[in-house]
C-alpha cells in the first residue's frame, strides 16, 4: 500500500462547530480554542462566517473575533461567506484573513434548494458575478466544492459521472467569463460514502483534471470517515478538512446530533499510526479537543481526547520493560 509521505490538514472545527451550538458561546471562549488550534502546528484555521446574524447568531461576533485571535507564524486563518456583502466584509481583514476564491454547487438538485433555495443550474448562473468579484480582489480562478457529493438523504447515492457533470459545468462558466478552474473539493455532506464510493469518484475526477488540488471534507455520520481517508490515502488524496474534537454536525442529517466532519485529533492519529506526517503535534491537538468540549458544554464525538495517544501508552510500556 503506498501512502503519501505528508498531507495538509485545514481545521474547521470552531467554524462549523460554534454555529451549530444552541447555548451562546462567548467570544473569549471562541478565541481561546482558536488560539490554542494555533498552537498545535495545523496550517489553516477557518473560524468564523461572514454571514447573516439572523441566520447564524453565533456567528454574530465573526469581526471580533478577527480582531481578538492571536495569529501563529505561518498558521493561515480563513473564513466563509455565501453572498457578496460576505465576501466584501472577509476583504477588509485581508491582512488577517486568507480568501480563497470558492464556489459551491452540489451533486444533488434537492439538497441544493433546501441549502440555498436554487436549483444546480440556478447557482451556476451566479458563477459570471462570483467570477467578477474575485478577479477585482485579484484572483481569477475559482475553487469549486461540491456538497453531497457522494449521496443525499433525498435523492439517495450520487453517481460520479454526474460529480464529473457538474464540474465541467462549472470549468466552462469560468472560463466563459476569463476566470478558470482551481481546487475541487468533494464533500460527503451527509454521510453517504463508503470507501469504495471515494475511490471511485476520486479516480473519476483525476481523470479529468489530473492537475487540480484536490481535497476531501468527509462527515462521519455513519462512522466511516475514518475508513474513507484510508481509501482517499491510498488514492493519494493530500489535502483534508477535519474538526477538533468532532465539533458541529449537518443540519440534513436523518437524526438530530448526527456525527459531522472527521475529528481531527483522530485523523491525526491514523496519519501517525500510518507514518504519514501532518505537522501536528497530537498532544496538543488531543488537549485543543478537550478544551472543545469544555467550551461547548457537552460531549463531543472525538475518541483520542478520551482514549489517548498510543506514544504515551507505549512510552510507558517501554518504561515498565526496563
């Protein structure tokens, strides 16, 4: 079986978490999780949503919260938008902030409507504005991810050759208005892949854009995110989306509390365990998912932060031989 030797991992722990929390959280407590994912060695932190108060009231306080963090060198810090007034607020903290150029679709018409009340051909239509915008901000490119990628709780499993479909819909809007394809980013929004179904789209989407980054946000719904990156590792996939301590959920899951995406602190113990670095020093990691728990005041469905690293068991092993 030949891994990768590395892969990055992007956490988006505090902001796909803290907005699916009922309880109010406070802004010191949000930055003080932040702060200390910025000290586990993780790369990129995406945090908060510039999005309607309304909508999201936890994601209310995204401005102090960019103002409150404390950066990390070398720690990039990203955060999510859904309109134009989002992504005009985001640019005001480019000093701060990351932007990324992205464009979300689904391989699912139903799930698109209920997530954004537009059809897959609707949202492509919305592609030339996006495409505008980004290229004032000095991108042209566009990263597309596509939601429900592998299934949907209301269309049932999506086939790759319509994945596939949807990309080439998105390639040729982009290029139609001077921008192009970048990153793709397949989601298993509601938990529907299995490891075979990753391979299989993974492998149908590298024939077709051998060159794009390419990256993977895996929910573990039914518990098979674990595997998944096993079947992604072996397919060479480097780049991932994860959150501590299992932080957030998916509100079109079938059940109410439905696992969300991958835990960190557990995919980083596959990785060691696999002797595939990622950079991040799992200890740390293992007490941020803690902290987590302790922010949110509930448990929460990461399994290192309660079983431990196996480097201290083994450390104490050796030990008690000599």
């Amino acid at each position: 079986m030949s891994l990768p030797t590395r892969i990055h991992v992007k956490e988006v722990g505090p902001r796909e978490g803290f907005q699916f929390e009922k309880v109010a959280i406070s802004l010191a407590d949000k930055i003080a999780l932040v702060d200390a994912l910025s000290e586990t060695g993780v790369k990129t932190i995406e945090f908060t949503s510039f999005v309607s108060p309304k909508w999201v009231p936890q994601m209310a306080d995204a401005d102090d919260m960019i103002a409150g963090i404390t950066r990390a060198p070398g720690v990039a810090y990203e955060a999510i938008w859904l309109n134009e007034a989002g992504l005009q607020r985001a640019a005001k903290y480019r000093e701060v902030l990351q932007l990324r150029p992205m464009f979300g679709v689904a391989g699912s018409d139903t799930f698109m409507r209920k997530n954004t009340n537009r059809t897959v051909d609707e949202r492509l239509e919305e592609l030339p504005g996006w495409a505008e915008s980004y290229r004032k901000l000095g991108m042209d490119w566009i990263d597309v991810g596509v939601m429900a990628a592998f299934g949907c709780n209301y269309e049932g499993d999506v086939d790759p050759r319509h994945v596939v479909t949807v990309l080439q819909k998105v390639e040729q809007k982009a290029e139609a208005c001077g921008s192009r394809l970048g990153g793709i980013g397949l989601a298993d929004t509601m938990g529907w892949a299995n490891p075979l179904q990753i391979k299989r789209l993974v492998g149908a989407v590298r024939d077709h854009w051998p060159n794009a980054p390419l990256k993977l946000h895996l929910h573990d719904t039914r518990a098979l995110a674990i595997a998944n990156i096993v079947a992604a590792l072996e397919m060479g996939v480097t780049s991932y989306d994860s959150a501590v301590a299992g932080m957030g959920g998916c509100p079109f899951a079938a059940h109410k509390g439905a696992a969300g995406n991958v835990t960190t602190e557990d995919l980083v113990f596959l990785c060691q365990e696999l002797g595939v670095e990622t950079g991040i020093d799992l200890d740390r990691m293992i007490a941020a998912g803690q902290l987590a728990e302790r922010v949110v005041g509930h448990p929460l469905p990461g399994k290192l932060k309660s079983g431990g690293n196996l480097t201290t068991y083994r450390a104490r092993a050796l030990a008690a031989k000599n």
